[in-house]
C-alpha cells in the first residue's frame, strides 16, 4: 500500500478545510502526551485517524490539546502533518488501523436508549449451567492432560450477538442453550448490564469488545439493518463491511490484537470462500491482586502434574482468608484490587482426577462454591504460570449442547440476513485465550469469534491449601458470583 500517496490525499483535503476547522486550544498539560488525540494514554496510529476524521467534521477528539503541534492554539492541517512525522519517527510509520478497502460504518449506527436488567437468580442459574457445560464438554472433548481455558462469558457474548439473527427452530434452541429458554429479548438486557457495569481502571479492568464484519458484496448477503441495530444497541458492535480478502484478514487480526490489549495479536490465517459474516467479541483482563506478593514469597516446589511426572514449578505462598470447600475438593479465593474479580482455585482430593471431578460436577455445586468463601486462615501456595490455548472444537461441543441446527444450511438466521444464493448459517466458532498469572496479578484476554457463510474469627486450626498437582480455576466475577474465565492446570508449562 502506498501510505505517502494515501496521506498527501488526507493532507490536501484537510488544508482545504483547516480554516473552517481550525480549533483555539490552551496549552498541553504535563500529565498528557503528545499526539495522544483519544485519550488513552497512548501516541499511535488511532490518534492520527481521531484528528483526521474531526478535520474532515466526521468525529471527534477526546483530548484536543495534545495535538497542537505547532504551538500556536489552533489545530488545523498542519499540526495533522507534524503528527504524521511525529507518529513516523516513533516507529509507528503510517500504519493505519484498517485498510482503505474496510468500511467502518459505526457513524451510521447509533445506539439507541435500551434498557438493562440486573443479574438475578434466573440469569445467574442460566449462565452458571451454560458456563460449566461448555467447560465440560470442552474438557472432554480434548486432550488428556492439556492445560485449557475458556472464557464462557466472551463465547455467550458472540452467540448471544448471532442469535439476535436467528428464527423459528433455531432460535429457541439458541434461547435454550445460552439462556435455559429465557427469551432472547429478555437476555440481550441482562447482557448489557453485565457488560456495561465492569471496571476499568489502572489496577482491575475487564473491557469487553464487540464487532460485526460482512462481506461487501450485496450479491451474497444483505444483512437486515434491524439485527445491526440491535446489536448495536446492546452489545455495542463496531460494524465492518470488507472484501474478505488478505487485507480483511489483517484488519480484523488488527482489531482483535487492540482490544486484547496484544495479548492474543492473530485471530485468523485466512478467509475461507464461503465466509459472508464474522461476529467477534473480544475481551481484556487485567488486575493487581489486593495484597500482593513479594520476591520472597516465591519458591521453588514441586508440582505432580496429571501423569505423575514432578516438576519443578514457582510457587507463589502467602497466608489467605478465603477457603473453599465440597466433599471432593478444596481451594481458595483471592481477591484481586477493588474485590469485583477474584482467582478461585479448586483442587481435587487425593485420588480424585480432575476431569472426573469436573465431569460430575454439577451448575448448583459450582455456584455454591463460588458463591460461599468460608473465611478462614489458610497457608497457601499458587504456581505461577502463563500459557495460550485455542479451542479446537467449540463447534462440536456447542451441537451438542443443543445448538445443532444453526451450523447446517436448514438453519433460520431470517432475522440476520438474506442471501440470493440461499440460507446463511454458522460454519465454524473459533475461541482463543490467554493468560498469565504472577506476583503482581492477572492479566489474561479471550475472543470468540462466529463465521458465518452462506451456500455459496481466625480458627486455632490453620488449613493448607498448597495447588501442587492439577486443579480447576476461574476468574469470578464477585457481584454475580460467575466465572469469567475457566482454566485447569495439568502441567506447568515450560
């Protein structure tokens, strides 16, 4: 791609109109960064789409000060230039967020005023059963032994986006999996609370990112504008039309890498023929624990990983006041900064395995421990650890489930598009995670990604809770006692 043609071109648009946008500022403070337009804290190749979208009067800057690189009060098409030059010595080059060929068409789509609902019994007992299924049928249908982690919470967000597409047979299915038949209108309310009501700030943040990408191609699909709006409205979609082609795959890889924050940079290697929709979420978790340890907290023990084999790991040991509890297992719950999320770990008996423990597991069994912390003095030990995991048959596990009739072409996605070529239904559902957890906190992110295509008091008794063989864990959400992530460690990974 030729960037210095393409810039010239912004450039000698936004000098014809610098004197009608030219814009009085006061000086840049010292807490904030040059060139930093959006206001994230951050001097990149976003900054520069912000300030060239609110020359052309199509957007808006949230931080307009920074951007006054002549110094002279006013921004206008020349500090834009010094931007560029700016951005370029900074090793960013002109490496724009999208391509020219992707169309971002979130200007045409604003969301309108919904309403939310607050979690309760229903909604919580829905998600808890949907969230430990996709565990177990994830757990069994991989391999023995591997070290997985799920994020139930950012799959419910992509299929609940899908299923807002979907009719007749194939949406009660949906509502049945995702919801324990709770209707979908009702869901998309409990989703937008519990999405819209997450902290973000510098020591616990969970962010949650959603966008829709279709084919620019009317000869194959033309989604209906009300599945957008919906869409739009609750989970607050970025909306995308692209030709699908090798720079579609590097715009979404892009978008994806942002809003995991870099921890999962590539989401797609290619696009298959028949892929007319990808319906992504993605989400980033990042927390200080609330007491955190220090560098003589951490010493090397062993660890019996699921085959019997001793290694070597670093465990991370501190007294903790959270003790957890059933018939064929302890654990432990440690909060993270601010107490919204803590890290529950659950380990089996001796002589439990823990796929058959997490087999017979039950939703009422995993809510109640979740839900119950005893408080109690424990000496625990945490192993660090850090590993990706990419789910290779979601898709199977989810048919199973229940959904079996949205991955074939008989499926009803009426409500989300109509093709001349014939049905579009769900032809694959792709799921990575990451995380890595240490003396400081947690950071771990997921994305799911649907494609669509068409036919075409302190006890005298103190407990130990040492995790040195395998055990099950989650990242919970304290206000609706539900699990974010699920993750089990087998092995420490190398």
């Amino acid at each position: 791609m030729n960037y210095k043609r393409i810039i010239s071109a912004v450039t000698s648009i936004c000098l014809a109109v610098s004197t009608a946008t030219a814009f009085t500022v006061n000086a840049v403070s010292e807490e904030k960064l040059m060139g930093d337009a959006n206001g994230d804290g951050r001097f990149n190749a976003a900054d520069v789409v912000s300030v060239q979208k609110w020359l052309m009067g199509t957007g808006a800057m949230t931080a307009r000060d920074t951007v006054d690189f002549c110094a002279d009060g006013v921004i206008n098409s020349f500090d834009y230039i010094l931007m560029l030059k700016a951005l370029r010595e900074s090793g960013e080059a002109y490496n724009l967020p999208y391509s020219v060929k992707t169309k971002n068409l979130c200007d045409e789509y604003e969301s309108s005023a919904v309403k939310g609902a607050k979690a309760d019994e229903a909604f919580i007992s829905g998600q808890t059963e949907f969230y430990l299924e996709l565990m177990q049928k994830t757990v069994d249908s991989e391999n023995e032994g591997k070290n997985i982690l799920i994020s139930p919470y950012s799959v419910m967000q992509a299929l609940a986006m899908t299923a807002n597409g979907a009719d007749s047979n194939t949406r009660e299915e949906m509502e049945n999996v995702l919801g324990g038949g709770m209707e979908l209108e009702k869901l998309n309310e409990y989703l937008y609370t519990q999405r819209s009501s997450q902290p973000n700030d510098k020591d616990c943040k969970l962010t949650t990112a959603n966008s829709i990408w279709t084919i620019d191609d009317e000869e194959r699909i033309q989604v209906m504008p009300e599945f957008i709006q919906t869409n739009k409205d609750y989970f607050n979609a970025d909306i995308f039309t692209a030709p699908f082609d090798d720079t579609t795959v590097k715009d979404i890889n892009s978008w994806v890498n942002e809003k995991t924050d870099a921890m999962i940079p590539t989401l797609l290697d290619k696009i298959p023929a028949e892929a007319v929709m990808y319906l992504i979420n993605a989400i980033a978790f990042d927390a200080k624990w609330e007491e955190q340890y220090t560098e003589y907290s951490v010493h090397s023990r062993d660890f019996t990983a699921f085959d019997g084999t001793v290694q070597q790991a670093d465990m991370m040991y501190s007294e903790e006041y959270y003790y957890l509890e059933d018939d064929n297992a302890v654990g432990l719950y440690k909060y993270y900064e601010g107490r919204r999320y803590a890290f529950a770990a659950i380990m089996p008996d001796e002589g439990v395995e823990l796929n058959d423990y997490i087999a017979e597991l039950t939703p009422q069994e995993l809510n109640a421990i979740l839900a119950n912390p005893v408080y109690e003095q424990i000496d625990a030990g945490i192993p660090k650890f850090s590993y990706d995991y990419e789910a290779k048959k979601m898709k199977d596990s989810l048919m199973e489930m229940g959904m079996a009739s949205a991955f074939f072409p008989s499926g009803d996605f009426s409500r989300m598009a109509k093709t001349p070529m014939g049905d579009v239904y769900i032809s694959e559902v792709i799921h990575k995670t990451f995380i890595d957890l240490c003396e400081a906190g947690t950071r771990a992110a997921a994305v799911t990604v649907v494609e669509m295509a068409g036919d075409s008091a302190m006890p005298v008794e103190r407990r130990n809770v040492i995790l040195d063989r395998p055990f099950l864990y989650c990242i919970v959400d304290t206000e609706n006692d539900l699990p974010v992530f699920i993750g089990t460690l087998m092995t420490i990974p190398e």
